[in-house]
C-alpha cells in the first residue's frame, strides 16, 4: 500500500473527546500502526464551545501524529500552509469528525484526498462528499435517491466510547450521584455552587449518598474549587450559599481529592479522563448542558439537566450569528442575556438524548432554579427506583448502535483501497 494520510478535522472539547478518541483507536487496529504508511493528522476549527485545551487532548492520542490548533485552522484552509508546515502524501483521505461539512469539501479539494464524514443528525453537500457514515437511518431519509449509496450506518460513536453494561456485583452499595457541571468559568460560575447546594439537601436527608464530580482535563483542582468559594464566586450566595474547601488526597485519608462543605458533604473529585468505570456505577446525574448528555445517555444514566437563569448571561456558548452576537466586547453581556432569554422561551430541548427522541425523556429544569426542588426530585427517585429504571431503559432505547468507531474505519479502509487500486 502507498503511503496515505488521514486528516481528521474536528473541533469543541465534546467531539475531540467522544469521536476522535475513538476513531484513532480504531483506524490503529485496522488499518495498521505504522505511521509511515498510514499517517494521522488532527486539525481543529474553531468552536464556540472550545475550551482552549482541545488540541492537548488530542495530542494524548497515542495514535495520532500530528496535530493543529484552532487558531491555525483558516490559514490553513484558505492557503494550504499548517503552522508547521506540515507535507502530505500524495494519496489520503479527509475525515470529518466535528466543524462545519463545508470544510473537507475544500480541503479535499486542495490536497487531491477523498472525503469522508461521520454524520450524526444530518448529512451536507452530499452531491462533493465520496461517502458518510451516519449514525442512523433518520440521516438517510432526506437524500436524493441518486446519492443514497454514499450513505451507511454506522452507529453512535458515543456508544462505542462507553462501557454497556455493569454486572449486579458491580453496582455500589449506597447511591452514587454524578455531577458535571460543565467545563467553563460561565457553566462552573453557576453550576459548582447549585449542584452543591442541591448535594447538600439530598445528603441531608439521605446521609449515605455518595457524590462524585468528573473534573474536566482543562481544569485543575485549585480553579473549579474557586467556584466553590464565596469569596471567590459571588454567585455562590445567589445559587444555595453553600460553601466547600478543597481537600486533597493524602496517603493516611482518601484516595481521592474531594470538595468538602462545612456540614461533612463531601464530593469525590475523579481527575481520571474519561471516567466512565466511575460513571457507570451512578444511579443518576446531575448535569448541564452540552456533550455530557450525550454520554451519559449512552451510558443509559438517568440525568437531571440544569439550566439555570439567576444568572442569564452566563452562557455564550451558542454557536453561529448569536454566539458570535454574545461574545462582542462592552454589548456581548447585553446581547448574551437578550439571547439566553428569547432561546429559553422557545421550550425548545437542549439534552441530547431528548433531541435524538423528539421529547423529553430527562427532564430539563429551566429558571431560577431552588437547589430543595431539585433535591425533591432526587429523593422521589431515589425512593422509587422503577422510575430510574424507565429512563434507562429510555435512554438505551434511543441511543445509537455500538461498532461505529470500527465500522467507519472500514470505509476509511475502502477509500484506501480505491487509492491504491
């Protein structure tokens, strides 16, 4: 076989961590470990949902050669120069995985590669595009007859991410809650000192409940227990007053650093990325919006979404005109609350699971949230676990098929093969 490169082109912290991943593991074990023939280069475009870190997360791949930030990204697609001035085999291949389906259509062009893209909700400028792999029929669905045989079903590449199942030995003996508030100073603002404030009600009433917090790769202990201080985060006041001091690990204590409030709550911090051996062990978490839905609706984990407003323009995450709108210096503030306001009265769903069901399976809680209400919910379900075990079942129901990572592997494998022949 000739020497090829795959281009992998993704872009926000989710997609990095829940399809690249994946994907690299794969091309490795299919198609072959040797970098000489086989090449992978990550390039990321910018997201406005991008933590700054996407390119150190991707340069963990073991089994990825290169990579480039964002900030490289329109330099390299409008005149064809990487950062570093990477050269490229003459045969290859662009892989899409996150940005804009635009993008390989250009950078195929330019580097005279095929292109492939993962399609999770909707398949683009199929017409350019030499194939997809799609997470469902519903993809498949709206494209012209003449263009169908460019399309497969892959599956979910979440669910390949995951683990399935977790046998009844494993299950914890006490309840296990997870927390994700989210990895930003405008999530964590908000989201560290309510989910604190609601951990404390549940713990308070039900004492043996135990509480972790996956700490996102971009984020050290010091900063998100910043969040936590009311000295620190005047948002702490507003969303519970709960405060928590960081405790970190120690060999003659807990292996684990936590969060501690002054009432003996204490919430495990799992630095290990990512933590599903931890996740898969929860009966329900709480969460924001964003990429983490979607893991835990492929882990099939009941969630409660926080979408808290005592704070409107907190969130400038959107992407697009309005993302754009709510990150202008002196107005984007203004603008940001305007926009958070006019989205959340649409009573559109944000959690993924929802939005691949059409309906609200967890559910979403929208407003000045009250940290006992949610609490409530918890403790209902805690006491009633059919309802728990409906939503699993929910969630498991609407999630993709596993074997995405190595069937779309197998694609990249035919177009490789198209090159040689």
């Amino acid at each position: 076989m000739q020497p090829a490169d795959i281009l992998i082109l993704s872009n926000g912290p989710g997609e990095v961590t829940t399809w690249v991943r994946p994907v690299v593991k794969a091309i490795r074990e299919i198609i072959g470990c040797n970098s000489s023939q086989v090449r992978i280069s990550v390039v990321l475009s910018p997201c406005p949902h991008a933590t700054g870190q996407e390119a150190a997360i991707a340069r963990r791949y073991l089994e990825v050669d290169r990579v480039q930030s964002s900030e490289h990204f329109f330099n390299f697609l409008f005149w064809g120069k990487t950062a570093e001035n990477w050269n490229w085999h003459k045969h290859g291949i662009v892989l899409f995985l996150g940005g804009d389906q635009f993008y390989p259509i250009l950078l195929g062009k330019r580097l005279g590669y095929r292109t492939v893209i993962y399609a999770e909700r909707e398949a683009r400028w199929y017409r350019w595009i030499d194939r997809f792999g799609v997470m469902n029929t519903d993809v498949i669905k709206p494209i012209p007859k003449s263009h169908k045989h460019k399309l497969t079903v892959v599956g979910d590449l979440m669910a390949d991410l995951t683990p399935t199942s977790v046998s009844s030995s494993q299950i914890a003996p006490f309840p296990t809650i997870a927390i994700l508030p989210g990895s930003k100073p405008g999530k964590l603002m908000q989201g560290i000192p309510l989910c604190l404030a609601i951990a404390e009600q549940v713990y308070q009433q039900n004492p043996k409940t135990r509480f972790i917090l996956p700490v996102a790769p971009t984020l050290d202990l010091y900063t998100l227990a910043g969040f936590a201080n009311s000295s620190q985060n005047p948002m702490v006041m507003k969303m519970g007053g709960v405060c928590a001091k960081l405790v970190m690990a120690s060999a003659d204590s807990s292996p684990s650093p936590r969060l501690e409030t002054s009432n003996g709550l204490q919430v495990e911090l799992i630095t290990q990325f990512p933590a599903y051996n931890y996740l898969c062990h929860c009966c329900l978490a709480l969460t924001t919006v964003g990429a983490n839905t979607a893991e835990l609706g492929a882990l099939g984990i009941p969630m409660i979404v926080l979408l808290p407003t005592q704070q409107l323009d907190a969130m400038r995450t959107w992407d697009g005109i309005p993302g754009i709108l709510a990150s202008l210096p002196l107005v984007g503030r203004i603008l940001a609350k305007t926009i958070n306001l006019m989205v959340l009265k649409q009573g559109r769903l944000f959690a993924w699971p929802n939005l691949w069901a059409n309906e609200e399976i967890v559910p979403e809680l929208v407003g000045e949230l009250q940290p006992t209400d949610v609490a409530e919910l918890i403790l209902d379900w805690l006491a009633n676990p059919i309802k728990l075990t409906k939503i699993r079942d929910r969630l498991l129901q609407v999630r993709g098929r596993t074997g995405a990572a190595t069937e779309l592997t197998n694609i990249l494998k035919e177009q490789l093969n198209l090159l040689n022949s």
